[in-house]
C-alpha cells in the first residue's frame, strides 16, 4: 500500500509499504477512506514533539471501512463504516471507564504509565503505524472504532476522528458555560473547532487570536471576533472588548509551535526545549511560550484556561507564577477521544456542526507531501487538509 512515511525531521515521502495484518485476536484492519493532515504532524515534522522513529506511517485521524477483524471482535464485521480515534484505549481499564481514555492503563506498550498511545506518534507513544496509509491495524478494535450513522459522509466523518472531539474538549477544559465570553489562540483546524464548540456550549461572545488573514476570516464567518496579533496588542484588544475585564475563559488552541507578536523576542533556547535538544526544521514557533503567555496574562482575574495545543513533555517554559499570583485554573491535555465521538457524529449528523468551514481541502494521497509543505506554510484556502484515494 501506498503511506506517508517518516524518516527524519523535516523529511517525510510517499513509500509502497506493506499492508498491516492482524496481529492480535483483539485487532481489526480498516482499509481507509480518507484521512487528513493535523498540525500535530507538523509538529513531528518539525521536530517541535520528539521522538519520532524512522519507518512510522503518519497521520492519527481516519475513517473507512471495516476489511478484516480478529477472533475476539464481537462488534464489528468486514463492511462496517467507523471513525478510528486518533488515541487508544482498552475500553476496559479503570482510566477508559472514567472517560480518560488518552491515559488508558493497556493501550500503551510502555505500560501505565507510558503516557497517552497515538496513532502515527513518537515511540514513546506506542509507536503505532498511522492512518494517512491504505489500510491500518486498530488494536483493542471493539473500543476504537466508532460506527459512523449512515447519513454522514466521509468529508464530516473526518472531523470526529480528531479535531472536533479536541475542539470541544478544549472548550471543556476551560469551563465554557452558557455567558461566557471565551477567547481562542490560534485559528487552525483545531481553534476553529474550539470556537464552533465555545458557542455551541453557551459562549455569549468569542475573541479568535491569529496571524493568518485567512484563518481569522474563517473564524469571523463563525462569528467570532478575530484580533491579529501581527497588528494589534491581543491581550490590550481583550481587555478592550470585555470592558477591561478580559476573557472568562482561554483555550491554547497553538501549542509549542507559537509565533512571537512585534514587542516578543524569540528564544533560541525555548525552541530546543521543546526539540529535544536539536535545532526544529521547516516553519516551526520561534517563541513556544508565547501563546501560553498571553493566555495567562490575558484571562481574567480567576478564570479558567484550557490548553490543548500540544506542548512535548520536555518543555516547561510556562509561566505559573503568574499564573499563581492571578488565582487561575488551568485544564490541560491530550483529548479523550473515544467517549466524545458518537454524540459529536450526532451533532454532524443532524446539522447542528457543519466542517466544512473547516475541511478546506481534499486531496489526493499522491500529493500528500506537497499538501504537507502548503499546509506547513499556512497558504490561504488550507485550513484542514483531507487525503483521499489511498487505495
Ligand atoms: N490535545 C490534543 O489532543 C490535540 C489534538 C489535536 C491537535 N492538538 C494540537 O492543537 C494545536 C492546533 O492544531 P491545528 O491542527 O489547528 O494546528 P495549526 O498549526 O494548523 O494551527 C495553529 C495556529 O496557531 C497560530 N499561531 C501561531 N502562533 C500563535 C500565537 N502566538 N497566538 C495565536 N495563534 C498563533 C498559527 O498561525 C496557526 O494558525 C496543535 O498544537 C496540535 O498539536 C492537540
Ligand atoms: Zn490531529
Ligand atoms: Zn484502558
């Protein structure tokens, strides 16, 4: 099968790999029908999370069909239409049973405490082959994969796999209820999802911080405010919109990948914090706390930040004293993915979530390393990357 391979920072390609097997008699094979691009693989691209092997198969979001199942998958059957989650579980642990899936205690081979297990991640985090590929081999298949109802297409279905279920986690995270005003940093796939999820949950109002004309034009559509940060002061334009008072509530929807605003330096030794040491490649965040920074110096006196930008375990240039000495609450982590998807599909399904303000475009898998670089570089039109015709 064709798959986008992972070689070495800044180095991906197009390879003929072989098809996954089933392995263990708890496994399904799903031949895919699309998958799509995250800033998440950005980041392994450039270096930004560490730890990637030499060999994985990219891409954590995926939906198909079911082609093979092993002996012991009683719930589904060769035929059956699913949305894989980008993260593993069990199903059957103490974590997945509370809904903290991405801390399942079996899914990674690491053991309990190996940390969230990914599919197309870094070795700490399995490593597990991914989906941007002809077909994949799901572990633990009769807790990861997710019917999807007959009326979604592949094109909504996409978004469940990922970036909305992070979306509204992170939304979650910071506590939006009905009042609220909620500012977003960053208007890629994922903050746009957080924004569509902050108004769904109740937001009376929601601020959406970028730099990319684009992207704060598609969050206007939804009827956010943007602020751009190349421009304008965001935390001096937060406190001016919320009667000097600030957001009730931030999610960090960018992660280490952050760019500096015009009065920020950038920091050398940030970067190879979060790169592990090395020096990150392509167009990686020359200040990783900035977003961080400004959240904390930006929400209001004791209000609630949720962060599901992505920040490697090696990085801890985030600013908790004054975090501390403001009275905030901070959420953060890698969404449950698993126990979020069905009532999400629901949402799709019915019309009341709509991707394709998202899902900009759709590609063919044979451009996928093009699709990379464009979606690396933030071109107009590539919010969401979807692939398609990997087999
Ligand atoms: N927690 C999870 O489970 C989870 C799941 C999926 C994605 N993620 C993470 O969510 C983040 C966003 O993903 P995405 O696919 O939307 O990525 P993306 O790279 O498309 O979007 C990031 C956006 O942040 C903007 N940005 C950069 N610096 C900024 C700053 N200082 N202030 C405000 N905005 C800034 C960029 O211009 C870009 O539009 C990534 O870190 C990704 O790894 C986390
Ligand atoms: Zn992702
Ligand atoms: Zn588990």
């Amino acid at each position: 099968m064709k798959a986008v391979v992972w070689h070495d920072r800044g180095k991906i390609s197009l390879d003929n790999v072989a098809d996954p097997g089933i392995r263990d008699s708890g496994d399904a094979i799903v031949r895919l029908t699309m998958s799509a691009i995250c800033g998440t693989d950005l980041h392994m691209i450039r270096g930004t999370f560490p730890g990637m092997v030499d060999g994985t198969i990219l891409g954590h979001e995926g939906v198909g069909v079911v082609e093979e199942v092993g002996d012991d998958v009683r719930n589904f059957r060769p035929g059956d239409r699913v949305v894989v989650p980008s993260t593993l579980c069990c199903g059957a642990c103490t974590y997945c049973r509370a809904g903290y899936s991405a801390q399942c205690d079996r899914a990674n081979p690491h053991g309990h405490l190996g940390g969230t297990a990914i599919f197309g991640g870094p070795e700490p985090a399995g490593p597990f082959d991914g989906m941007q590929a002809g077909y994949v081999r799901v572990p633990w298949a009769a807790a990861n994969l997710v019917p999807i109802p007959e009326q979604v297409i592949d094109e909504q279905a996409i978004i469940c796999s990922d970036v909305l279920p992070t979306g509204w986690f992170g939304a979650k995270l910071a506590e939006v209820s009905r009042g609220d005003t909620v500012a977003v940093f960053g208007c890629g796939p994922v903050g746009q999802l957080a924004i569509t999820s902050a108004f769904k949950l109740g937001a009376g109002r929601v601020l959406a911080v970028d730099q990319v004309p684009d992207r704060l034009e598609t969050a206007r559509r939804q009827h956010a405010d943007p602020i751009d940060f190349s421009r304008e002061d965001p935390v001096e334009i937060m406190r001016e919109l919320t009667n000097g008072v600030g957001p009730d509530r931030v999610i960090d929807a960018v992660g280490v990948d952050a760019y500096p605003g015009p009065e920020s330096e950038t920091s050398e030794s940030e970067q190879r914090a979060a790169a592990g040491g090395e020096a990150p490649t392509w167009h990686y965040g020359t200040l990783p706390s900035q977003a961080a920074r400004w959240a904390v110096s930006g929400v209001a006196k004791a209000g609630t930040i949720g962060v599901i930008g992505v920040y490697p375990a090696g990085f801890d240039a985030w600013p908790i004293g004054s975090a501390m000495n403001r009275n905030l609450t901070v959420h953060l982590g890698n969404c449950n993915h698993r126990p979020l998807i069905p009532e999400l599909l629901d949402m799709v399904a019915s019309g009341v979530i709509d991707p394709s303000n998202v899902v900009t475009r759709q590609e063919p898998v044979t451009d996928a390393i093009e699709a990379y670089r464009v979606f690396d570089e933030q071109q107009p039109g590539w919010v969401k990357v979807a692939l398609e015709g990997m087999t």
